[in-house]
C-alpha cells in the first residue's frame, strides 16, 4: 500500500505555495475525481523537469499548484471576531437611534443637582484659596516676645552714629530749599498717568539757577519736555512762511504766562483707559463726600472719629474704619463698592492682619499739601519753637478768632475749652499734620500769619 506510506503525505509545512499537509491519500483523491469530476484537493499533474539527468539544480518554470489543508478543513478564514452568545444577547444596538429613557422633569432635576455640586464645589473651592491666600503676622519671634507698644519703645540710649553720608555727600541740607522747587511737586490725590513723575531734569527746570543747564525746547505742548519743533522749521515748512520771525517771536511772549511745570491731574486715567477703575478716583468719591458732610473742617472731623475707634498706640481695625465711612460720613454702596474699599484697607494693613494706623489711613485719603504750603507751616513751627523743639499750642491758638474752627481744633486735642489744651506740646509732625487736615478745605494762609 504504496498510498498509505509517507510519501502520500507532505509532512511539512510550506509558507507561500506550499501545500501543508493533507489529510487523507492521493489514492482516495484519485478516485474521487475519476467518479464525481470534483476532489478535495487541487488536481495534481506531472511537471516535466527539463534536463533533469544533466542539470539537477533546475528548476520547473512553474510551481506545482497545491491546496491548503486548513482552508480545505475549515474553510477559507474570516475576518469576523467571534463573540460569545452570553455577550451579544442584549447587547446596545447603536445603529438605532436611543430611546429617550428620562423625561423633561428627570433631566432638569438633574441638571439642577448637577449646578448645584458645582457651585458648592467652587465655594468649598474658593474658600480653600481664600484660606492658603490669607496672611499671617505671627512669628516664632513674636510668639515668644511681646513687642512694645509704640508709646513705651523708646531708643537705645548708647547708639552709634556712622558718619559715612556726612563724609560722602558732606552735612545733611536744610529741607527749606528744596520746598520751593516745583518740580519736586507730587499730587498724590491725582492717578499716575496724569503726573508727571519728578526727574533731575525736571527738578533743574524748576530751579532759576540751574534752568540754564536744562536743554529743551519751547514747552507749548502737554508736558514741558514736550519737542517743539517750530524754531527750526525753514520757512517753507512755517505755518507764516516768511513771517516766521513775527510768529516766534509772539510764540515766546504767550510763553511769560505759561507754567511749564503744570500738571494734568484728574483722577481718571486718560483717553481710552478713563473708564477703568482706579484707587485715585475711589479717594476723589470720599473727598468729596468729606467735603459735602463736614464742610471745611471735614478732614479733621473725619480724623476725631477715627482716633474714637483706636487703640493707645493709634491702630483701628478695618471693620471700624468702614463703619465710620459707612454710618458717620454716610458713604453708599452706590458710590463707593465694598470690593474696592476692602482692598485698599488691606494695602493699608502692614503691621497687624486687620489693623491699620489711623495716621496713614489719612495720609493716604487726604490730598497732599502743596510744597509752597508745607513750606509755610515749618517756617511758622519754628517761630513757636520752644528750646525744647516743641510748640505750645495756646501761642498758636490765640492766633486765631473765637468760631467753629478754633472750637473743633479744640475738641480735635480731648478738651472743651481753650485753657485745658494751652500748655499742650506740639510736636513739628503733629503741626504739620493738623495743617494738612485744614489745606484741603481751607485758606490756611491766614493762620500761619
């Protein structure tokens, strides 16, 4: 049985052509094909191998066709993935459209739950942030020291003094000179866009010695340093042609009553940016409303109710600095929010976490007093200067007529007539500072005379 042995088999696999191995015989192949014309496999034929007993490296031109086993077994493969009848029963069909499963009620109930999680979760959120944002003043050190109030600390009685200034710049100048340059002038009330900020050359334009040496041009624009161009212009450029020399000289004459030292002000930014919000704008709305509620002596009312709500050594805390705004001076919400107001309490917070200085909170609020006037009130200081460097406030009292003024500077000192607060020491910072309560409302020429 020649059929049956392993030549009827291919007994390896073969990638490509070959014909893997067969399961059965060519005998039974054979004699199905002759009955039925059909077989289970490609029929064979005999290849003619040419020169097969002189060359036995050649080749057939063809290769003998064969079948695959697996293909005739199994059939041909698909590309199907099988899937397990557990899995596909009840399986989503997604080539239909879904069916709506939850009414108009169950989807707005839960949209609203939805909105709901998400807005507790952005105010836990934001609370959380408003927690690791908030600034702590405590140290190791101040924990374990108190610090001295400001009325006790005095300064170290053996100090030393180093005189490394003194031998590079030479003695400390009188401050008086320089409280008549101009240019030194910075109207804080003002927003910053509409100030012109103070430079040296500036400061030297503003000084008769040292203008010479400031090489500008003619200040007919906006700032003084502004380039004006008109004098070397030829005269075919020249808005006067030929009578360019009568224009300047008209030019230069209308400059003898200009000020080149003038400042914009406002306190709106300007051109396009006027409707941003603005700290300048916030202090010009209280300034107002100071004006309008106490009249001339508004900044010095405004200052006795602060000191009602301060410490011994002069700290207030924001929510009493925003009630007095708020029920005494009468100051909306309308005109001005507490958003803003809040954050400029808290600018003014530096030493304590919710306490301010109610001298800075005025310093910062109030415009400041104009360096021709500051001038005049050290100049009237120094004339009631006593040997001790202090002023008695009954010499500068009696300067004044018997009214509203004298009686509210009075109440302003904790007394109620004039003999209980003639023997009061006055200190230059507290004249100084008194005289910038009255400025913004008052002439306070007549005072100092």
């Amino acid at each position: 049985m020649a059929q049956f042995s392993d030549d009827a088999y291919n007994t390896q696999l073969q990638p490509g052509t070959g014909a893997g191995t067969l399961i059965g015989n060519w005998f039974e192949e054979r004699a199905l094909r002759d009955s039925s014309g059909e077989g289970r496999t490609v029929p064979q034929r005999h290849l003619p191998r040419s020169g097969l007993l002189k060359d036995w490296t050649k080749v057939p031109p063809q290769p003998r066709k064969g079948d695959d086993t697996f293909d005739r077994v199994y059939g041909p493969k698909s590309s199907l993935e099988w899937e397990s009848a557990s899995n596909a029963i009840g399986k989503v069909d997604n080539s239909t459209p879904n069916i709506m499963m939850d009414g108009p009620l169950d989807v707005a109930l839960k949209t609203a739950h939805h909105e709901g999680a998400e807005m507790d979760v952005q105010t836990e959120e934001g609370i959380l942030e408003e927690v690791n944002h908030a600034r702590y003043f405590e140290t190791t050190t101040g924990v374990g020291h108190q610090k001295p109030d400001y009325t006790v600390a005095k300064k170290a009685s053996h100090t030393s003094k180093c005189y490394e200034q003194e031998i590079r710049c030479g003695p400390e100048p009188d401050v008086m000179p320089a409280l008549e340059n101009t240019g030194l002038e910075v109207p804080f009330h003002a927003h910053y866009s509409r100030v012109d900020q103070i430079t040296n050359t500036r400061m030297f334009m503003a000084d008769k010695e040292f203008r010479g040496n400031v090489t500008a041009s003619a200040p007919t624009g906006v700032g003084p340093f502004h380039r004006n161009s008109e004098f070397t212009k030829g005269c075919e450029k020249f808005i006067l042609a030929v009578h360019k020399d009568e224009g300047l000289n008209a030019m230069y004459e209308g400059l003898k009553d200009l000020n080149p030292m003038r400042q914009l002000g406002g306190e709106h930014p300007a051109a396009h940016f006027a409707l941003i919000p603005s700290l300048a704008a916030l202090k010009g709305t209280i300034h107002r409303k100071v004006q309008e509620v106490w009249g001339a002596l508004g900044y010095v009312n405004l200052r006795q109710r602060l000191c009602e709500f301060c410490d011994h050594e002069g700290f207030i805390r924001k929510a009493d600095v925003v009630e007095v705004l708020r029920e005494n001076l009468g100051l909306s919400e309308e005109e001005v929010a507490s958003k803003p107001l809040d954050v400029w309490l808290s600018q003014l917070t530096t030493m304590k976490k919710d306490e301010l200085k109610a001298s800075t909170l005025m310093s910062s609020l109030r415009p400041a007093l104009p360096q021709k006037d500051k001038r005049r009130v050290l100049t009237a200081f120094k004339l009631l200067q006593s040997p001790s460097g202090t002023a008695r406030l009954g010499d500068w009292l009696q300067r004044l007529d018997a009214g509203e003024m004298k009686q509210t500077i009075i109440v302003a000192f904790g007394a109620e007539d004039e003999e209980s607060v003639a023997n009061t020491a006055v200190t230059e910072q507290v004249f100084l500072e008194l005289f910038s309560d009255l400025a913004p409302f008052t002439e306070i020429g007549p005072m100092l005379e």
